[in-house]
C-alpha cells in the first residue's frame, strides 16, 4: 500500500475518532460539543468530575482496556484522549 493511501485511512480513523469522543462528550454534557477544539482544555468547556467519570466506560471500551481517570483528567483535551486510547489499542 502507497504511503498517501496510509495516510489518508489514518487521517479518516483520526477523524473518526474524534466525532465519537465528541458523541460521548455531547452525552454528559447534554451539550452541543460541534465547536471544541481538538487542543481545548475540556474543563473550561463544561466538563466536570463526574461527568469525566462517566466517560471512563464508553472511553475504555474504546481503548480496549480500562483507562484511569488521572490520565484523562491530567491531560483533558480531545486530542491527548485520542493519543492515549490510540497507545492503548497498541499496547493491548
């Protein structure tokens, strides 16, 4: 397989990923969450503790392992989220 070939399936898994970490943000937030940004500090656009907490689950299914609330509150960005579970998936 070419290298633009790669890169572009990549990018669409990267997208992908993103519009179902925003599906599960929207859920306990009961927010439209169309306009975070991949780099925005998820605290300061509504999310809490608790709903973090919520998120575990549906986040560690996508992980394929059980992620620790530490990690996802340590770096609370839709793109450090989507570098942990993608390093997740690979470890496991």
């Amino acid at each position: 397989m070419s290298e633009p070939v790669v890169a572009a399936g990549a990018r669409l898994e990267a997208k992908m990923m993103t519009t179902e970490l925003k599906a599960h943000l929207a859920k306990v937030l009961d927010d439209e969450v169309g306009d975070i940004g991949p780099n925005a500090n998820l605290f300061g656009c509504g999310l809490h503790s608790l709903a973090l907490m919520r998120l575990i689950p549906p986040l560690s299914q996508l992980a394929g392992t059980r992620l620790d609330y530490d990690d996802l509150a340590g770096q609370p960005t839709l793109v450090a989220w989507q570098a942990l579970i993608e390093r997740s998936r690979a470890e496991h």
